[in-house]
C-alpha cells in the first residue's frame, strides 16, 4: 500500500492530541504542588525535590526511598473493543498488561523496585462487567502482568461513571509503589554525563502512546483495522502488542551491579524524551534499533518524515538506559538474557542540549520537549 501524500499527512494534533495545550497545565500543576513537599516534614519524611519533573516522585523515608506514579492506559482500549468486534477474540489481557506498563515502566526510571500495584477500572456503566469473559480476561492479563514483574496487587476501584465514561467504554489506569533500596540505586541523573552510552531496549510495537493518532488512521485504510501490515499481521492486532514490562530488565542490572545514572521511558512526545533531564547535554545517536512494521507503516501511512515519526512514536525503542561506556556492552547482555532486545545507540556530550540522530539527519532542541 502506498503512503498517502504529503498534503494528506496526518497529524497527531489532528488525531486530537495537541501537546502544546496540554503541557502547560502539566507545568502549571507541578508549580503548584512543588510548595506541598514541605507537608511531608512534619511526618518526618523529605521529599527529594530533584524527583519533581522525573516519571515518579521520590520521598525519604530513612532507610530507603519510596516513590510512587499513577497512569492511564490511554485510547488503547477502543482498538480492543473494535477488533473484538471483528474478530471474535478478547484482547483485554494484553490490554492489562498495557495499563500495568505505564506505571510500572515510569516508575523504574528512578531506580526502583516496584512493590505494589492498583487497579482503577472505570466503566462507563455496570453492563461493561456483564461480558464474563472480557472481564475475566482483563484480570487474568494483569495478574500475570503483575506475576512478571513480582509485584502484588493490592486492590483497585471499580466504579461505574454513566455520563463521564461513554457508554460501553472503560477507561483503565494503574498506581504503583516502590521502593530505591539501597539508596544508591537512585537515578535522577546525577551521575548523567558526557562519556555515557546510551542503551535502548526494544519495544514491541507502538505500546500504549500514539494510539489516537493510530486510530484515526485507521479510519483512511481500506480494511481498517484488518489491512495487513505484514505477513499473516493485520493492522489491530499489531497495535494490540502488548507494552513490554522493563522492571525484570533494571533489577537484573542490579542485581548484577551495573549502575544506571538515568533512564527515559520513551512514550509520548517519542526520542524526544530523551532530553528529559534538565542539564545541557548533547545525546548522539549512531545506531537505530529495527523499526517494527507496525510503526514503519503508521509512518508511511501518516505521511510522516523521520523528524515527525521519532518524535511522537517510540520507533522500536521502548526504553533508555544512559550507563557508563565500561557497562554498555554488559548491559545490552542482561537485557538479551530476558528476551528484550538491545542497542549501544550512542553516547552522551558536553554540549548544548540537543539530540542528534545522525543516521536520520535530524536533531531535536531544547525547545521540542518541556514537561518541567
């Protein structure tokens, strides 16, 4: 299938998604909560304030940290419910596992454990919970979830919101909670700096981010969510591959004892997460990971340049790792050993803050991506 042309392009604003109004309240609500840290001091806790901006936040609590998150799933869930429709199949235990990646993927960045997970299934009316087997399959899905990442799985809510959740919909999020035990495990990026490699970990396809742009594509294709993407692969259940859950991944690194100093979980706003960390630093990039077919064909289908492309979706990269050079090679071992594959992609720079993905021939500023 051909790529629409230019004029045709399809944008993630378009799709409904519009970053440039959403991250200013983002900013704004942080500004706001930043004076509430100090609430913590008369519990006898800190909060390190360095957290504030990162994927979770980060308190002391003497002998350790805790830090917590809490995510949503996104649009994911309507691809489900569609392809369910055609298909005949429920697709809800991948979509769990989803929902527990979005919080679970954050909160590693920080270096910790995850211990506990919540479950918040909103539906749009009790008659969600009348299919038996969707039901059971979204608790199957993430139990196993929780299983792999040796999490428990404290509880949740269920509420049932006609009127706020559309009729026939959920709409699905996870908390989770862990601990940075020993404190040294923390990784806030203090020790990010010019000399480290960056690793990336595979993805497995679009995970849980650019699915509104997804979906409305899905609207210009001939068969929808049936067009083949690949061999024997059509167009739903590519998107429906489920997020891959990273923790196994950081606590065999330390376990092993290689020292992350910072981590990007690369969801929205795509590589350009990599310049998450506020210091000046240049990223290069000297090697790209496989683009999956799913992601190549949203890109061609889209009309999407490279810029565009790495810079809303993760393009075959779930997951960054800055290490010291020494532990690059190792750490790509690690992560292999559990079935994720792995990159030395480049390295960090003195240098203005920049990402620069030279085989592609674009670079990102410090202006493309502001979330503090």
């Amino acid at each position: 299938m051909e790529p629409k042309a230019a004029s045709e392009a399809l944008s993630y604003g378009l799709a409904g998604v519009d970053y440039d109004l959403i991250d200013p309240l983002k900013i704004a609500a942080q500004r706001a909560a930043a004076s509430t840290g100090a609430h913590l001091v008369g519990h006898g806790f800190n909060e390190i304030s360095a957290s504030r901006g990162e994927s979770a936040y980060v308190v002391d609590v003497g002998p350790f940290y805790v830090a917590s998150i809490v995510e949503c799933l996104g649009s994911k869930a309507l691809v489900a419910d569609e392809m369910t429709r055609l298909t005949g199949h429920s697709w809800y235990d991948g979509i769990a596992q989803d929902t527990i990646a979005m919080a679970i993927n954050d909160l590693i960045t920080v270096g910790a454990t995850p211990l506990v997970v919540q479950a918040y299934w909103a539906a749009g009316g009790s008659e969600w919970f009348r299919d038996a087997k969707r039901a059971q399959a979204l608790i199957d899905g993430w139990k196993r979830a929780c299983d792999a990442c040796a999490v428990a799985w404290g509880g949740g809510e269920t509420p049932a919101l006609a009127g706020i959740v559309a009729d026939g919909r959920i709409d699905l999020a996870a908390s989770c909670t862990g601990i940075v035990r020993p404190k040294s495990r923390l990784s806030l990026g203090d020790r990010l700096g010019p000399g480290n490699a960056i690793v990336l970990l595979a993805s497995s396809g679009i995970h849980a981010n650019g699915l509104s742009l997804a979906r409305k594509l899905a609207e210009r294709l001939p068969e929808g969510y049936l067009t083949p993407v690949g061999e024997g692969l059509t167009y739903g259940a590519a998107l429906l591959a489920p997020t891959v859950l990273y923790s196994p991944v950081t606590e065999a690194l330390a376990r092993e004892g290689v020292a992350v100093h910072y981590s990007a979980n690369i969801t929205g706003h795509g590589w350009r997460k990599l310049l998450r960390h506020p210091k000046p630093l240049t990223y290069r990039i000297l090697e790209l990971p496989p683009v999956p077919p799913v992601l190549r064909f949203i890109q061609q289908q889209a009309g999407h340049d490279d810029r565009q492309a790495y810079g809303t979706l993760n393009m075959g990269a779930g997951f960054a790792l800055f290490v010291a050079a020494e532990q690059a090679v190792r750490t790509t071992t690690i992560a292999r050993a559990l079935g994720v594959e792995a990159v030395v992609a480049g390295h960090v720079e003195a240098g203005p803050k920049q990402l620069v993905i030279e085989p592609l021939g674009v670079t990102y500023g410090s202006d493309d991506l502001r979330v503090r």
